[in-house]
C-alpha cells in the first residue's frame, strides 16, 4: 500500500527515537517529577518566545477536551467550526472532559471561522439563565480542509472573543505545518495574536504518543479563563487519566522534538511534497493546498479505481461526492509521490 491516509500512519522520527532510547536509562522520579518534564516550560517558553506552562498527554484529544474543560463549565458552550475535529472526530470527549457543555457550530470555507461568522454566531446568545453562554473559540491550526489563519485572522478572533469574556483554544495537531506555511515565528500566530492555550501537535509529525498542551499566561489580549486555571488543569489531568506515571518518556519526545528542530524539517517536507500532488491533481483541487494536505474532486470510479490499485487515502465526504483527502507524511517516500502524481495526472 501507498499511505496517503492520515500522517498518523507516519513511524516515530529518528531524533525522537533517540531521545526515547537516552531517556530509558536508570531510574527516575514519576508523575512529572523528572528532570525531563521539569525542562518542558523552559524550552517551550525559548521556542514560543514568551513564559508558558506545558503539561504532556498521549493524544490531541486528551489536550483539546482537557483544555476546554479548563475554560469552559458545564453550563456554557465552545464555539468552533462544524467541521472542527473536536465536533466530527472525538466521539464526545470535549462534552465529556468538560461535564456536558455544549458545542456550538459555526460554518465557513476550507474549515475556517471567519470573523463575521463568528460575531453573527454570537449574536444568537442571550444574557439569560435559560441560554447556554460561550465561553470559550475553538480553532484549528491547520483546518481540517488543510487551510491556515494568519496572524491577523487569530488576533481578530481573539481580540472578539476576549471582548465577550471568552478564551481562545487553538488545536494545533498540524500546527508545525502552518508554522512552515506561513514562515513566521510560532509566537506570531499564538500568545502575540491571542491564543490563550495550544495543543501542541507532535504525534502527526514524527512524535510516538506525546502530544504538548501550552498555557500563555502573557497572550496579546488578556486572557479570561480563572486565574488558577493551570491549577485547576493539573487536577482535571490526573483525573482523567493523562498524569503518566513514567512521565519522562513523554517530556523526551517532546522536547526532542523542539530542540533538534525535526518538527521543522519534517513540516518542510511534508508541505513540499503535498504541493507537487496539488501541480499534478491540478484543476480538480477543491482547497488550495497550503500544509500537507491535499484535496482532490475525483469522482466515484476514479477512487475506488485509485484505492484498487494500492493508493491508501480517504474518500472525503459524501461518497457521492467524489472527493478525496491525500495526507503527506514527514516520511513519505518519493516514490509513493511519485507514483500518486502520475496517477493524477493520467487520469
């Protein structure tokens, strides 16, 4: 098979390995008090260029829901797209970290929440004790359509949901890859633009089982989640199940991640590639490609001719829709590229 899925099909990068391997030796203490977990905020805050508080999980929907719990109560609502990965692909966990707050949806392009649409959405609210209140704006860094928000698309947001009493929650999963795309600084699109708190996505992009969820005490606008959210966040982690006892495998990842630069150079490579895909699938693009994800107006018989000739991906949408999702992994092969381009471009 050719793995065009998902880059979580992607193997664990060699750096990453490595620090897996220099990590597993002797004893050390549990819970996060190693000397591993205890570097996290000191090289994330060198990275993102600001102070910061960062806790380890083993997936992205462990960090989104836990960090939704944090900032929002039962009682009240998230905002986010419709087609935002904590409404279609976590089974309910955001509603059941965060006791039953409801998830509100908002429409928009390639998965992006727009401005006006998130102020119309939020004029449906009313300031009573029948309503829900939102109390939290999720958004995906990159969208699930692959698209990517400029630093002055998140302040926008932030700076509006701020105004209304609300935190802003970015899913980064992909977020090395809009990193890339945009060739900014990663402050630039989180703590200096708004985002108060960022699942830091490694997994997708050469980590094994540690994702990364960043608190920025110090973010543009002020943010408006308790005071001792961090506190109350610790707890909310060790009570669903995500303080791991042998917390420096997971600090080692990610760290190893951060300070070899691998999360850059894989993104590089990643994005590079999903760009030659978008030249070969040329006018049948249905997004414009701008990280590692690619996606293709095919139609019916061209997929399942595709996935009968050995070519792993996802059929997006509809069935009737003849739409596909190509995913390029850091460790794609060339010739998987290869192969996929000269499919598209004989048909």
């Amino acid at each position: 098979m050719r793995y065009f899925k998902s880059d979580n099909t992607a193997a664990v990068c060699p750096p990453v390995l490595a620090a897996l391997s220099a990590a597993n030796d002797g004893a050390s203490l549990p819970y996060g008090a190693d000397s591993w977990s205890a570097r996290l905020d000191a090289v994330l805050a060198e990275f993102f260029g600001t102070r910061v508080k960062a806790f380890t999980v083993v997936s992205g929907t462990a960090a989104n829901s836990l960090a939704l719990a944090t900032m929002c109560p039962p009682w009240d609502t998230v905002l986010t797209h419709r087609e935002s990965h904590i409404e279609h692909d976590e089974c309910g966990t955001p509603e059941f970290f965060t006791g039953g707050a409801k998830l509100s949806l908002i429409e928009g392009e390639q998965a992006k929440v727009s401005v006006a649409a998130f102020g119309e959405r939020l004029a449906w609210f009313e300031d009573h004790v029948h309503g829900v209140q939102p109390k939290a704006l999720s958004i995906t860094q990159a969208t699930e359509r692959g698209a990517i928000y400029t630093s002055a698309e998140v302040l926008a947001l932030a700076e509006l949901a701020h105004a209304r009493g609300m935190a802003l929650h970015m899913d980064g999963a992909r977020f090395a890859n809009a990193v890339v795309a945009l060739d900014c600084h990663p402050g630039d699109i989180t703590w200096r633009a708004g985002v108060d708190v960022l699942s830091l996505g490694v997994i997708k992009n050469g980590g094994m089982n540690a994702e990364a969820l960043v608190f920025f005490p110090d973010s543009a606008a002020a943010a408006t989640f308790p005071t001792d959210a961090v506190s109350q966040f610790e707890y909310r982690r060790k009570r669903g199940g995500h303080l791991v006892c042998k917390g420096r495998y997971m600090a080692a990842q990610v760290l190893a991640y951060i300070e070899s630069g691998v999360w850059r150079r894989n993104a590089e490579r990643a994005n590079r590639l999903a760009q030659r895909i978008g030249v070969a699938a040329g006018t049948r693009l249905t997004a414009p490609v701008a990280t590692n994800q690619v996606f293709v107006k095919l139609g019916v018989a061209q997929i399942a001719a595709m996935l009968d000739a050995g070519f792993a991906f996802y059929p997006w949408g509809p069935a009737s829709a003849g739409e596909a999702r190509f995913v390029v992994s850091w460790d794609t092969a060339d010739a998987d590229v290869d192969a996929l381009c000269a499919a598209l471009a004989g048909n």
